[in-house]
C-alpha cells in the first residue's frame, strides 16, 4: 500500500503470537509470547487474486519502546 491506513491494522487478538523480547520484574531482558496485534506492525499489501491473503510486517525490535496499551499503528 502506498499510504498507510491505519484500518487495515490488527486491533483483535487472532490467537497468533510471537516471542519478543521484555524486560522482567528483575530488570533482567527475557523473552515473552505477546498476541500479534499487541506488537508494532504494518499492513504492506493484499496478494492480487487473494483477497483474505495480507502481507503484514511485524517490528518486534520496536515492541521493548512501544506503548501496545494505546497504539500499534505506525504511519511512517
């Protein structure tokens, strides 16, 4: 997509995850299972002739930085 359009984002939990990495109680860098659309992520493209079939890229570096409790959106 040329244009990032912030309703093309997942906003629901799909019951897919992946591991990124947190900080624990201790201060101690771990790594955790988080729901997709809880980590940073953009919508880049529909595959032409599969309308259900997105290609969606997930930042998982950005997840530590990331505030997931107010927006995963990223518009740049």
């Amino acid at each position: 997509m040329p244009k990032a359009y912030a309703i093309l984002n997942l906003v629901a939990n799909i019951y897919f995850g992946l591991r990124v990495l947190v900080y624990n109680n201790r201060g101690i860098l771990t790594y955790k299972y988080t729901p997709l659309y809880k980590i940073p992520h953009y919508y880049f493209s529909t595959i032409v002739g599969m309308d259900s079939l997105s290609i969606l890229i997930f930042f998982l570096a950005l997840y530590l930085e990331s505030n997931h409790e107010h927006s995963t959106y990223l518009s740049k």
